[in-house]
C-alpha cells in the first residue's frame, strides 16, 4: 500500500459529515506503486444473512489469482449483484443458480426459477454470452457507502482494546444497515499485512514502548503491507464503480481507486471513533496511543479532541 499522505484539508473535528476526497493529479496517480493490472476476482457464492441487529446481509465469498484466501464481501442490499455470481454458465439449471446464491428476490420453499422472482414479477435479463444485464429495476445502480476492512482477529473476536478495528467493523454495517444500500469488503489481511503471528510479536514490543509503526518496521515488515487492489476488484463485479468511501486514510482512498481510476471515490465519509464523538466505545491507553500513531505518523484524517481538566 502506497504510504504518500497527500495534503488535504482535515476533516472538521468529530464530525462524520461527508467531505470531499484529496485532489491527486493522473500524473502523481500514475508514479505511485499501484499494480498496472487488477487481479481476476470470482464470486463463488452468495448467501442471506439475517443478523442479530436487524438487517439483512448478502455474504459474497471470493477467489482470485494472486492468493488462496477467502475474500469477503458483505453487501446490504440484495440488488447489488456481481458480474461473476451472476453470469450464465453452459449446462447449468435453475437450481444450481440458486444454490450459489445467483438468485433475484427471496428464497423460499418450492421455488423453482433462480432468474425470476414471480412474487415481485421481475425477471434478470442477460446478454447472448451470459452476461448479466444491469438493469436499474432489478440491479442497483447508485453510489453506494463502501468500507475496505482488513481481518483483525482481535479487535473483532478476542475484545481487544488495542485497536478500533472491531468498532470501526460494528459502527460501518450500522450505518449501510440504516441506509439499505452498501458494501464492506472484507479482506484476509490481518495486521496490516504480516498475519496474526507477527502481529502478537508487534503486540510485544508495542507493550516494550514501541509505536505500532515503529513495531512492524522492528519485525522487518513495512509499516503498511496491505495490497487493496482485490478491493478495487471486487468493487468493479459488484458494478460498484462510484463509491462513498467510509475511512480516515488518504492512502486508502488512492489505493481503491487504483492507477487507473476503475473506481472512483465520490466523498470520503469519516469514522470518527465512538469514544470522542459519544463518550462510548473503547477507552484505553493502548487505543489513545494507536489513534495517535495512525493521526502522527500515517496521515490519517483525524483531529484529537481537546482534554480540558
């Protein structure tokens, strides 16, 4: 991930209020170590996903060419509808599609047609080769809020007070839960790249009086090793070509949109953390001085609050 840091305005202080995103010429876009060419995602299967606060969720699971991991994409809203998941396939029958989760309107007993929802009468059309037609009565079509999320196995299973990981996860589907329209992609990238394993060790020497920066760079790793070109890949299958993106990191921003710009970034939507907007979220130590970091040394657009005693 390219570390440039680009000068932008910051966003005002504690508010979540759209902005807009950092001005990067094509010229500085195309110098940047971005890859020439994105990776080939495909969308193995969909599933319904009734969670415990509410909203329905649509879990899009993913292969590519460059790694063997399971890529992740949690999408509200069941007419965002990926190109891959969604394209005809020779001697399939209507219910293989539906198995995979290529499937318009609701599931339910005794269904038949995976192409045509007879209860809303809509039907999918597609093109001689199987491609799918994206049709605004059946597809969405709008800009929709989209947050890139890495895998942190300890802020989002083991409670950990470290990061805000788990908190920026929660507070994001809240929001495209309210909305009924986004997407999370979620990658397999724990700690910034280097996997749990390193990660624990940059834990240590973060508890010696390291920096989460200074810990990775300790461990011979760069201090931001995540690759968001399966990002930008899984965006452009969904058909999500113009975003809202939820984050604080500029970096993100170029890295999503790519060298070529497949993707653009429309606003930027700050995740401003629960603790200094509300008075919740995670309070400690550790946090205070891994927000400082992320603001301090990567950029992030961020402004503390001021303490008054």
């Amino acid at each position: 991930m390219p570390l440039i840091s680009p000068v932008v305005t910051p966003s005002t202080r504690l508010s979540d209020t759209p902005v807009p995103p950092p001005e990067i010429s094509d010229e500085v876009r195309h110098q940047l170590a971005l890859p020439d060419t994105l990776p080939k995602v495909n969308c193995l299967a969909r599933a319904r996903i009734p969670t415990t606060q509410g909203p329905e969720i649509f879990l899009h699971l993913y292969e590519n060419n460059i790694d063997n991991k399971e890529h992740l994409a949690i999408v509200f809203g069941e007419d965002v509808r990926s190109k891959t998941l969604f394209k005809q396939r020779p001697g399939e029958t209507q219910q293989d599609r539906m198995t995979r989760g290529a499937y318009i309107g609701k599931l339910f007993p005794g269904r038949t047609s995976a192409d045509r929802d007879e209860k809303a009468n809509t039907e999918l059309k597609f093109e001689a080769n199987g491609d799918l037609i994206r049709e605004a009565a059946t597809t969405y079509q709008e800009p929709v809020l989209v947050r890139i999320h890495s895998e942190c196995y300890t802020g989002e299973t083991a409670w950990s007070a470290r990061c805000d990981c788990g908190e920026q996860f929660d507070e994001a589907g809240r929001i495209m839960g309210a909305k009924g329209h986004g997407c999370m992609v979620y990658l397999r990238q724990e700690g910034r790249g280097i996997g749990l394993g390193e990660k624990l060790k940059a834990y240590n020497l973060q508890d010696l009086g390291a920096d989460t920066v200074q810990a990775n760079l300790m461990l011979r790793h760069p201090a931001d090793g995540r690759n968001f070109s399966l990002a930008t890949a899984i965006l452009l299958d969904l058909g999500l070509t113009e975003i809202q993106l939820l984050t604080n990191n500029p970096d993100k921003i170029l890295a999503v949109e790519g060298k070529n710009r497949e993707v653009k970034v429309l606003e930027r939507v700050p995740m401003v953390p629960l603790a200094w907007k509300t008075g919740s979220g995670i309070k400690s130590k550790e946090i205070e001085g891994y927000l400082s970091t992320k603001i301090e040394r990567m950029g992030h657009l961020l402004e503390k609050p001021i303490k008054i005693n």
